[in-house]
C-alpha cells in the first residue's frame, strides 16, 4: 500500500512483513502493526515533563534549546508533550544542550 506522494512518486509503501519501503532512499523501516501499549505513552509524557522541568529551570525557551540542538522546535515542543516518539540521538543531544546527565531526563 502507497502511503505518501510526492510529485507523482510513491515515498513509501508497506509491505506483508510489517516494514515500510523508503522509496526516496530504500530503507525499510519498522511499522507497528498495534498501538502501543499505555505505559509507554504514559512514560513517554513522563519523559517530556522532565525535559519541560530541566529546560525551564535553565530559563531556555523551546526555540533556544532548538538552536542549541539543531532540532526544531516543533520537534522539542513534541518531545515535551509526549505526543510523537523520539529516538535517543535526540534526547542525547538535549541532555547535552541542558548540561543534564541524560539518566535525569528518563528518570
């Protein structure tokens, strides 16, 4: 199934395997097939509270701690709402940005 186009291009399509097909540059990606369960949600807020309390005690607003990291600030405003995953290259690079040893933001 084509998920995405782009110019008349398919971007990717899901296969029977449970992976995707990054048509843009062949990668397969992993595709849960279930929602994930409500702990991990649960920890998720919990990780992006944590992030919220470190980077406002830091007097850093969401756009400054963008710059800092190179992610956007729509991506940190995510990661603090706990509305979208991250992946641990992002949460080492703002551990790094808030000079917090990353275990206090996943505590």
């Amino acid at each position: 199934m084509e998920a995405l186009r782009s110019g008349g291009q398919a971007l990717s399509r899901c296969t029977s395997d449970g992976t995707d097909i990054d048509h843009l540059d062949g990668q397969r990606v992993s595709v849960p097939s279930d929602p994930l369960p409500d702990w991990v949600i649960t920890r998720r807020r919990q990780i992006g509270d944590q992030v919220r309390a470190v980077r406002t005690r830091r007097q850093l607003t969401q756009e400054k701690l963008g710059e800092l990291t190179g992610l956007d600030r729509k991506t940190i405003n995510r990661l603090e709402q706990g509305t979208h995953g991250t992946n641990s290259d992002h949460l080492l690079l703002i551990a790094a940005a808030l000079d917090t040893p990353l275990s206090e933001l996943v505590k």
